[in-house]
C-alpha cells in the first residue's frame, strides 16, 4: 500500500532541505517531497534516477523511521561529501584541461581526491 506524506512531514522534510548540504540525503529528501506533491513513484524514479521499486522503499522507510534517521547519514567511515558547488570547482581545473585537448583518466582525478580528502560520487566523475 502506498505510504502518504502529510503536510507536516512534507514542511519539515522541505526544511531539512534547505538546510541540508549532502547529495546524498538531498536526493532521499527529494523522493519525500516530490511524493507529497503528487508525483507517481515512476515520475520520482526518471527524475532522481532511483528504481520505481526504491522511491516506494525510501518512503516506507521514512514512514518507519521518521525524518531525523532517514535523512541521517547512511554510511560510515571518514567521509566529506562535496557540496555541488565544491565539486563543480574541484572538477573545473580538470574539465579546462579535457577542452584543451588533455586525457584525464579516472585515476587523476582519484588521485586529486585522496589527496584533498573528500569524496566525489562516482556519477560525477
């Protein structure tokens, strides 16, 4: 059975997204919103490229757990997201240098990552 967002679930998740700066719990706020406004799973999945079957998942899960643990972090370990703003700077020097007709390889911009500490998502290299 499909879960409903109420109004205050929707406020507060919409708040928590304008404070929040981690993609990753960005895009599972996202799946939140979207479904109070009106948006079938299918239309949630194309938009934020979930599975039709996961939005249907992370909202049972937020209705299971509530906002505060589902829009916690999920992983462990020694991790700092970028920002979009921090990644798109991060990967600026490197897209200059592919225009001017360089080939950047994964593992340079691997290699630039370890070395600044913080963590591209895979989509985004």
């Amino acid at each position: 059975m499909k879960k409903e967002i109420t109004k205050p679930e929707y406020e507060a998740s919409r708040e928590m997204s304008r404070r929040n700066n981690d993609k990753r719990v960005e895009k599972r706020l996202q799946v939140i919103i979207l479904r109070y406004e009106g948006k079938k799973d299918r239309e949630i999945a194309e938009k934020l490229d979930y599975h039709r079957k996961r939005v249907s998942q992370l909202c049972n899960e937020f209705k299971e757990v509530g906002l505060e643990a589902y829009a916690s972090r999920k992983y462990g370990g020694k991790r700092r997201n970028l920002r979009a703003d921090e990644e798109k700077e991060f990967l600026a020097g490197f897209e200059e240098a592919a225009k001017n007709g360089q080939i950047i390889t994964v593992a340079e911009i691997a290699a630039a990552n370890v070395n600044s500490d913080l963590i591209l998502y895979k989509k985004s290299v």
